[in-house]
C-alpha cells in the first residue's frame, strides 16, 4: 500500500480517537453539541497549558484522566 495511504490511516485514527475522548468526556451532551463552544474551551485549555500555571494544569487534568481510565 503506498505511504501516504498508510499515513493518512494513521492520522484518520488518530483523529477518531481524540473525538471519541471528547464524546466519553460528556461534553458533547453537555454543550450540546455547540462546536464553538467546545473549540472556545479547547483554546482556553490550550492558554492555560502555555501559561505560568501550564505544569500545575497539567498535572491536575493528567491525573484526573488517569482516574477516569480506570
């Protein structure tokens, strides 16, 4: 199979997979569905990560989702 096909699997996996997090997350439900606002809130995670409370964020929502894995 040629490369890019591979690799465009891959991706189209990838993508699949991270939309799937969104849906068991609930947020899907409880926006409502609203695209914009569950953009705007993944551009606030995105601030918030790059922020100077970027490392704190991220240890508090990692281990959060640890525990939702479980």
């Amino acid at each position: 199979m040629c490369n890019w096909r591979v690799e465009r699997r891959k991706r189209t996996r990838h993508l699949i997979e991270l939309g799937g997090l969104v849906v068991k997350a609930r947020v899907v439900d409880i926006t409502e569905d609203d695209r914009a606002l569950i953009y705007g809130a993944l551009l606030w995670m995105a601030d918030k990560l790059q922020s100077d409370q970027g490392d704190q964020a991220r240890d508090v929502w990692a281990e959060k989702g640890k525990r939702a894995f479980e």
